[in-house]
C-alpha cells in the first residue's frame, strides 16, 4: 500500500443551482429539502507530514504545528474555557502574528451517531461532510455578535477565523480530518448551505466535487500536535479565504483503532 496517499470517500454536495439547508427540527412536510452531502466521491487524500513544514495559512489554508500545552481536564467545561483557552490564544498569536485573539466555541468530537440534532452544544460526532464554516456574511456576524459594541472598529481591519483542531488523549487512530488546499479550489466551489434553526438562520460552505481538489491529512497525530485551519479571511487579495475540510473514514485504520476524540476551538483574529 502506498504509505504517501490513501484513497477514501469524501461526502460533497450537489450544484443544482437551489440553496443547500440543513434543519435542526423538524420542517413542514411541504418544505421540498435540498440536503448538502449527497455527492459521494472517492478521491486520493496524501499524507501532509513530508511537506508539513511547506504548508502555510495564507496559501493552501492550513499549517501543523507542536502544540506546547499539557492540559489534559476535557471532561470539565468550566475548566476549558477558564484554563484551555488561554493555551490556545497563545498557540494561534504565536502562529499568526495577530495583535489580538479570541476564543468563542468550542466543540469535542467523537464518533458518535450522525444525527447532529441528537447532539450537544459542545458533544457532537465528526462531520463527514466537505465545508468550511463561515462565508463573507456569517463571519462578521460572528464578529458583531461576539464583540458587541467594539466589532465595526475591529470589521475596519483585517480579521480571519482559525480553527484549532487537535486529539484529546490519545493518537488519532480513526477518522482524521482531510484539509483540501485552498490553491486547488475556487470560490465557484464554494456552495452556501443554510444551517435551519428554529429561532434563526445560520450559514456556512459545503463544497461541490471538482477533480482539481488536492487533498491532505495527517496519520496518526498525536494530543502534542494541532492543525491549524483557516475557515474565513476578510481579505480579498488572493490569499486563502475559505478552507475546506471533512473527516473520513481511513481504509488504513486497525480493526480495534482507538476510537477518535478531539477537539476543535474557533477564534477570531484581529490584525
């Protein structure tokens, strides 16, 4: 088997021209749905660790990096936000260069049943589903919303989203996450799915299928590394804005692989 790629099935969705939407309830039977996540296409996803030094944010949208921190209380919530988070603005400034981060979500991830409206706020399966979580309009939103009266200052300046995503325990031996570089996809790829609540509309990208897709993962990480992804960017010079991402069943994974727990932190830069 070539240890440099394997080949696995990632979940697109359909360009059919109609708005993609995912309800969280139970919508009226007349509703005709348009689900994301039906196009299902085998494509070759290489290893990321002989380049991993090669990759940037601001190019194919993703970078791997030791993550210094030994904190290991992810069952504790309260602890996370209180203790957790200042590692992972450390991490993501040191990284970035931005003059100031901050961490507004969080989510663990596990292999759980598929049915998102099952889960917890914070405890929820792994998406297999190709996206990226903010579009030019949901990200400021983000923004206005989290930073209240300080956000149209801030949306003066650049401002990017960065996903951390790291294990909790132990080394991912199930279900890793495949990045898809940005220079290989175009905004045309890009398809707004509307995320159904009931009180409100959200909104993110999923991704059509397109043979020019180059995509990466890394085996086997390990609790000390972290990806680092970059999920929107207010700038529109040619650099990555958008970076698409899912997690995938790998043929490569043991029978009695430990099952996968991570965690993924979204924060907002501000430069």
């Amino acid at each position: 088997m070539n240890e440099d790629a394997v080949r696995a099935s990632l979940n697109y969705s359909v360009d059919n021209g109609r708005t993609i939407d995912y309800y969280f309830y139970e919508p009226d039977p007349s509703i005709k749905l348009n689900p994301p996540g039906t196009d299902l296409q085998e494509v070759e996803i290489k290893n990321g660790w002989p380049k991993s030094k090669d990759f940037s944010l601001d190019k194919e949208g993703f970078e791997i990096h030791d993550f210094p921190s030994t904190y290991d209380d992810f069952e504790n919530e309260d602890s996370i936000k209180s203790k957790f988070y200042a590692d992972v603005i450390s991490f993501v400034r040191n990284q970035t260069g931005a003059k100031h981060v901050e961490v507004f979500d969080h989510t663990i991830r596990k292999r759980l049943p598929d049915d998102l409206k099952e889960q917890s706020e914070v405890k929820r399966p792994a998406v297999k589903l190709v996206h990226s979580d903010y579009t030019p309009k949901s990200a400021p939103q983000r923004v206005r919303d989290i930073m209240g009266d300080k956000a149209d200052e801030l949306l003066t300046k650049r401002v990017v989203f960065y996903n951390v995503w790291k294990p909790l325990y132990e080394t991912v031996e199930e279900l890793p996450l495949a990045v898809c570089d940005c220079t290989t996809s175009t905004d045309e790829d890009m398809l707004l799915m509307n995320l159904k609540y009931a009180e409100r509309t959200g909104e993110i990208y999923v991704m059509r299928h397109s043979p020019k897709h180059s995509w990466y993962y890394f085996p086997r990480m390990k609790p000390s590394d972290a990806l680092l992804l970059k999920t929107y960017d207010s700038e529109t010079d040619g650099r990555a804005r958008f970076m698409g991402h899912s997690a995938f069943e790998d043929p490569t994974s043991p029978p009695d692989a430990l099952k996968r727990q991570s965690i993924e932190i979204r924060t907002m830069a501000f430069f």
